[in-house]
C-alpha cells in the first residue's frame, strides 16, 4: 500500500499514521519529498487488515493499494497459458474452438438439425440454453430437464461437446450430469453461491461478464471457481451495457489482450450477445479471432425469425458455414488453427 499524507502535516500527525501500520501489521517505510510524505507499507494486503480506511484520517490525502485483489487467476500466480479440457478437446491451445447452436433448446428436431450443421461446418462444441435467464417471466423459461436430455441426445449423434447454463445453486448436480461445460451467465456473474456450487461440480465453467461488471470484478468473480478448487475456467466476454442503442451490448474486445495480460486463462468471445445483431456477428467473430480469443460462442437457428428468444441475433444454418469459411483467414493470420 501506498499512503500519500496532505502537504505540511505535523511530526505528531505523522508519527500516529505509522503507528496505526506498525498496529495492521504492516512495515512503513517513508520517503519524505519536499512538498509532501509518501508512506510505503510493506505487507500482504490479502492477509492483512486493510489500510484503506486511512483514507479518512484528516492528515492523509490518499491510500493505493499495489497488490492485486485476485491471485489464483493472475498471470503472475502462473506465467504460462493455461488450458482447459473438454472431453477430447483442449480449449486455450493452438486450436480456436467454435461452440455454436441456439440460444434456447426448442425441440428435438431444432436442436439435433442445428447440432448436425454446425458440426458439418467446423463446430466441435454444441451451446444451447435449457434454462433460461429471461428478463421477464412471460417469456420462454427454457424446456428444463427436458432440454438436457435432448442436449445429451444431439451430444450421442453428434459427438459435439456440449455447454449449457447453470441458474440455481440446487440445479448444479443435475446440469453437470448432462453437460461438458457449465454456463454462468452474464446475469449470474456475480452470484457466488452459484459460482461456488457450480465450481464443485468440477466441471469446466465458462464465465460469462456481467451486463456492468468492471474486469476487475469479473476476474474476482473467476477466483471464486480456483479458489474452490476447480482450475478450469474460461472467461466469455458477451457486451457491457453503454449508452449505445445501434447494438443490444457494447461488445469489449479490448478485454481480450487484457484477459491474456492479467491472467493466465483462456478467453471465449460471444458476438451474439455482444451485438444482438446477426448481421454484425461475422465481422465481430473476424475481430475477436484477430486479437487472440481462444473461443467463440455463436448463436446458431434453423429459423431465427420464428426462435423462441434471441431471434434477432442468431445466424441461420446457411450463413453459418459462411463464416466458419471467412474465419479461416483470419485464424491462420492469428497463428491458430
Ligand atoms: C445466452 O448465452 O443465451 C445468454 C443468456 O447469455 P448472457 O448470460 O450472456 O446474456
Ligand atoms: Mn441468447
């Protein structure tokens, strides 16, 4: 921590600051300049009593804090990349791995036509909500356990692995049984409870980024899975809330170089979300895969007018393969495959 004292503080006001750091537990070291004295107090602020309240001691002017408030998620905690497994694939590797279908399960036939056209084209990962966070009660809930199993069914034809959300601590066994990857969403992102109960499933989780959640936060929020014992966690970047209204979110691509700077573990992008337009969702996926996503989660429909949520932002089975195709370029320029 760094404690800045206001201009022209007396030898006794100074002396109380540093006896209340010995006190915390901390070493001060002072460096006085010529307008004012700079406190560094040497300690672990994660261990420690924290020193920010001295804020509100009259004679100090400012507390920083140096350390970062997550650890098991910090590239510093573990300087390589690191990977996550599922089922026979290595997300986080050289490979960019394309999770896609649609947003909600609707029916058999929905999910195992879409199932077998994204894996036609290049997809090794089927995405498809069973439980359904919607912003109002009268809309489609999702078909439940119902949608797991056809979820497991479309993962038996196909081979694809699958990944689906996770919305109650209860629920936690039960969707682990059925999927690969566990979902939290973007509405979810902070509930850790169920970052939790779903982190001790040991299941891989993919972490959605609330709708006004600083990077911050969001790493916090993926220390709540390591700190419970579950290495295996991907960051998704899925849009922010701004002021903007040509597109549903702000999509953060900027987040991308700054994942792979603060920690050490793979980033998904979600252009559907993100953009809640399916005529912006190649371009976004040609950005994301430019700047170093390791994943992409794309909302896949035979029927997008006719789906039943998310209609507007889900590409259709015939420009999927489409982007899969202009992808390519851009996945060789990023040096992946
Ligand atoms: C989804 O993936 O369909 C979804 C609801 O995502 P988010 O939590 O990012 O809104
Ligand atoms: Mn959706």
């Amino acid at each position: 921590m760094i404690i800045v004292l206001k201009p022209r503080i007396s030898k006794p006001e100074e002396r109380a600051v540093l006896q209340e750091i010995r006190k915390l537990g901390y070493i001060p070291h002072v460096m006085r300049g010529v307008a004012r004295t700079v406190i560094g107090a040497i300690g672990d602020e994660r261990t420690h009593q924290s020193l920010e309240t001295l804020v509100t001691w009259p004679q100090v002017e400012s507390v920083m804090p140096i350390q970062k408030r997550y650890k098991l998620v910090s590239r510093e905690a573990h300087p390589a990349n690191s990977t996550v497994q599922v089922r026979e694939h290595v997300i986080g590797g050289k490979k960019i791995h394309v999770m896609a279908g649609p947003c909600s399960v609707e029916s058999e036939r929905q999910l195992l036509q879409t199932a077998e056209a994204v894996k036609a084209a290049g997809a090794t990962m089927l995405r498809g909500g069973a439980f359904k966070p919607r912003t109002s009660p009268y809309e489609f809930q999702g078909l439940g356990k119902k949608g797991l199993k056809l979820l497991a069914r479309a993962r038996r034809e196909t081979g694809l692995a699958v990944i689906t959300e996770l919305l109650s601590e209860q629920q936690a066994e039960l969707v682990a049984e059925y999927t690969d990857i566990i979902q939290i969403g973007a509405r979810n992102s902070q509930n850790f409870q169920l970052l939790i109960a779903a982190a001790r499933t040991g299941k891989p989780i993919l972490l959605k980024r609330g709708l006004s959640m600083k990077i911050e936060e969001w790493l916090l929020a993926g220390e709540y899975v390591l700190a419970n014992e579950n290495p295996n966690l991907l960051f998704c970047e899925r849009g922010i809330r701004t002021f903007e209204t040509y597109t549903r979110n702000t999509l953060d691509l900027a987040t991308i170089p700054i994942i792979k700077q603060e920690s050490h573990l793979p980033i998904v992008i979600d252009p559907s979300q993100g953009a809640g337009r399916a005529d912006l969702v190649i371009a976004l996926c040609k950005g994301a895969v430019a700047m170093g996503a390791d994943a992409l989660l794309i909302e896949v429909h035979p029927n997008p007018a006719e789906a039943w949520s998310d209609g507007a932002q889900q590409v259709s089975l015939e420009v999927f393969p489409k982007l899969m195709r202009e992808l390519q370029p851009f996945i060789a320029a990023a040096g992946r495959e």
